[in-house]
C-alpha cells in the first residue's frame, strides 16, 4: 500500500481555530500552511469519515462552510490536507 504525505515547515501548525454553527450551518475557521489543498471530512462515530468538501490551494486563513442539512445528532470534522 503506498501512502502520500505532505512535509510541513517548522512552526507551520494546522489547527480549527474557530467553529460555529447557525442556521443548519456549520463554518469552521482553519489556520495553517498554504499550497496544500484543504478537505473537510465529517463522522458521526469517529471511525468512518466523508469528505464534504475541498477547498483548492487557500491562503490561510481558510473559511470552510458545510451547507448540508444532516439529522440531528453529534458531527465530528476534521481537516485533511491533500497535495
């Protein structure tokens, strides 16, 4: 099985900086390196993740906003840089 990754400077941390929910609409605020693309995934159960969306080579700050309407319960996201 091969893997990718992407090297990421020193000091160059990726982190959800600010999340917030309003209207059925989850924006999530992300801080880290440019030139990578940003995936934002999204689990109920922490162990099946789906991509939702995939913003192309940002400059950060990154602004992701999930439009879907999902039943109610608890959504994880994460954020996972492609190349």
């Amino acid at each position: 099985m091969d893997f990718d990754y992407i090297e990421l400077p020193v000091g160059t941390p990726l982190a959800i900086t600010s999340a917030q929910a309003v209207g059925g609409q989850a924006t999530l605020k992300v801080d880290g390196p440019a030139g990578p693309d940003y995936t934002l995934l999204i689990s109920t159960d922490l162990t099946q993740w789906s991509p939702v969306l995939t913003s192309p080579s940002p400059m950060p700050p990154v602004f992701l906003v999930d439009t879907n309407r999902y039943p109610p319960g608890l959504l994880f996201y994460r954020i996972r840089l492609d190349d």
